[in-house]
C-alpha cells in the first residue's frame, strides 16, 4: 500500500505522514502531523489495531517501528495480513513473548527485550530504531502503551515518556500510541497526555464507530471491514 502526500493538491500539507487510510488523509490535510506524539484511545477491539496497521503498512522512504506489549511480531502480521496490509519487513521490539516465558533470539528485524518493565533496554532499542532510520521521517507505533503502564509504576512510565517522547520527536518521528479505553484512571490519562500532541479517540456506539478528531471537533463515522478501516 502506498500512501503519501501529492504536493500538487494544496489541500495536504507538507508536515504530514499518511495514515494509511485515503479518506482519513483527505479529512487531516495529509494525515498525522510529522514530527509529532499521538494518542489513539478505544476499545480493546480489531478497530483501534487496524488504525496502527494502516499507519505501520504504508510504503514509502520512512522507516517504520513497533514495540509490542499485547501481541507477539508473528501476531501482528497475522492480523494485519487479515485485512490486506503486509507490516512483515517493518523492525519490531518484541516486549510480549517474555511475558509468556518464551525465549526467543532476536534478528534482523526483531529485538527482544526481556518484557515490558524493561524500560531502558526499550529506550536502546529505540536509539538503535533512530540509528536505523538514516534521518529519515519515522513512522512508530507503541502496540499498546497501557500494557507498559500497567507493568510499570507512574514514576517511572512519567520519566519513560518525557524521554522517549522528546527523542522520537527530534528523530523526526510520527508516534502512534495505543491507548485502552476504560482501562485506566483521570490521572494516569493526564500523565500520558502530558507532552503529547494530539488525542483521537475511537468511540463504541452500539457497534457502530466514531472516530472523533480534534481541532476540527467532529466525529466521523468508520466501520472495520475486509480491507481495514472505512471511513462513512
């Protein structure tokens, strides 16, 4: 799939990276901004997923990374494959087969960090993700931040992503975190809200979804089908 921004339509912006999804893109003048931190609350469902596979599936000149804390590698591109997206050449940081007690070697395109309160072996991975990328924009998705929240204290996540958040940004890198609805407190949300740039939040209306932006403070419509997600 690829998915960028036609300088010839004045409509996208330049400071954009796709999201992978057409219409989105038209909506967000281009996509997600770039460089910047991005929240993506929902459900614990295939929908909030999908949006992470269509952002992490999108070809082009970025390099793309994620760090898995609820799924294992082989996981992810399984369940994306299910919906036409290929993330098989993309790095991952595999933070979750620890927590199965699998030992598993890390290659090329894997890392494997001993689970998910290994914070500082996260962070050398991430330099290393940095390193890779050549200066290149960044495409990075945290497949799901709360399962990091959960497995470490307040303290320590606050110090974790005042760090990483302003690397990642310098790095020129575009960040995706997902966010379980329902899962934690006002105040946790309001640790994980500081230093980031942007919220979206995917709301359950009886099986039907709203993808609610802000700025623009409207909600759109999307359903999960075949292909990924549509927006309505």
């Amino acid at each position: 799939m690829e998915l960028g921004v036609d300088e010839k339509m004045p409509i996208l912006k330049k400071n954009r990276l796709s999201t992978g999804i057409l219409d989105l893109d038209l909506i967000l003048e281009g996509g997600y901004r770039n460089p910047a931190n991005i929240i993506l609350i929902g459900p614990s469902g295939m929908e909030k997923a999908a949006f992470s596979y269509h952002f992490s599936g999108c070809t082009g000149p970025e390099t793309t990374t994620i760090i898995c804390g609820n799924a294992s590698p082989e996981d992810i591109i399984n369940k994306a494959s299910t919906i036409g997206i290929d993330v098989s050449k993309v790095y991952f940081i595999d933070c979750y087969s620890a927590t199965l007690g699998q030992k598993k070697e890390s290659t090329e395109n894997i890392t494997v960090i001993d689970g998910p309160s290994a914070l500082n072996d996260i962070s050398l991975a991430l330099n290393e993700a940095i390193k890779r990328s050549s200066g290149k924009r960044m495409r990075v998705v945290f497949d799901t931040l709360s399962t990091f929240i959960l497995y470490n204290s307040q303290d320590s996540m606050r110090k974790f992503l005042s760090v990483i958040a302003g690397r990642l940004k310098s790095a020129n890198a575009t960040t995706l975190y997902l966010i379980d609805e329902g899962v934690h407190d006002k105040q946790v949300l309001s640790l994980i809200e500081t230093g980031m740039d942007k919220k979206y939040t995917i709301e359950d209306k009886g099986g039907k979804f709203n993808l609610h932006i802000p700025d623009i403070n409207i909600d759109i419509p999307i359903r999960l089908g075949p292909a990924g997600i549509n927006v309505l």
